[in-house]
C-alpha cells in the first residue's frame, strides 16, 4: 500500500509544472509600458478627479519598490489616502528600459536611488520629489512616516486658502 502511495505522489509531483510551486514575483513595473503616455494619462486623470499624481519610479527587480507597494495597499488607511488624494503611475526602471527621457524631464529622480517617488500637480508640474529611504524604518517602512509624506502633498494640503490670514 505504501509503494502504491509512493508511486502516486511522485507521479503527481512530476506531472505537475515545476512553476506552479515557485511563488511569483509581482509585475508592478512594465518595462514596455511609454511612461511619458502614462503619466500625460494620469495627469488628465487628476485633473478630472481633482487629486495630484503619485509616480512611484523603481522596477520589480527591486525589493524595496515591491515591498513599498505592498504596505502601502494592505494598510486600510493609506491605501484610502493614495485612493482619494493620488492617481498613481508605477514608472520603470530597469535595464530593458530606464525611461531616461521621462526622468530627465523630472529632473533625474533616479538619483535617490530606488523607489523614488515625485508628485505631480494636475498640470503635469513636479511639486516634489522625495527620497523613499527617509521613510523607512528597520525592515519596512514607517507608517506615520509615509502617512505624513502623502498628507503634506495632497491637493488640498497646498490649497492656498488653508494659508490665508484671517482678518480680525
């Protein structure tokens, strides 16, 4: 009886694709994606729903860009902030494609290292470009860290009339 077990299992196992069992790394960036079309797409986007873009620059290679991705999508409160105040474009950058253009007309990001993130207003302007590691924390990232980052650049945080002088 156990040779007959045996004999199943090993056929199961070999009938079965060997990539079935390898966990997946998540495409989050891609490579043949015009990321100049993209980010003019969700500019229109932000426009429209009256938020600014949120380009998040990195490639899958790339731990920290994929663990950021995650974090930011799994914790409720952020991924509300990102859904209400952002439009988001994952820019890649790798070695099929570094998007050295698009990076040079955000005045060259890339030199933060990766990910690097830059804001956008609904004009298509860089308002900010911010270096991800000054929102880390141990392994991950700091949640009040990065909650405060995406508060301070949303469109209605840089709406003028929060500022004015109130007369007495």
């Amino acid at each position: 009886m156990r040779s007959v077990l045996l004999t199943f299992l090993v056929c199961f196992i070999l009938a079965v694709p060997g990539q079935t069992y390898a966990q997946e790394k998540p495409k989050l960036y891609n490579p043949e994606a015009n990321a100049q079309t993209e980010i003019q797409n969700a500019v229109k986007k932000a426009q429209a729903e009256g938020k600014h873009v949120f380009l998040q620059i990195g490639g899958n290679w790339c731990s920290w860009c994929l663990k950021f991705n995650k974090f930011s999508t799994t914790d409720t409160q952020l991924d509300s902030l990102f859904k209400a105040s952002y439009v988001i474009v994952h820019v890649n950058y790798s070695k099929e494609n570094q998007n050295l253009p698009t990076l040079e007309k955000l005045s060259y990001p890339q030199r933060f290292g990766f990910p690097v993130f830059v804001i956008l207003n609904d004009k298509g302007d860089r308002i900010h470009t911010q270096n991800s590691a000054y929102l880390e924390k141990g392994d991950g990232y700091d949640k009040e860290k990065v909650f405060d980052f995406l508060s301070q650049w949303t469109k209605a945080s840089l709406d003028p009339k929060h500022y004015q002088k109130k007369a007495n």
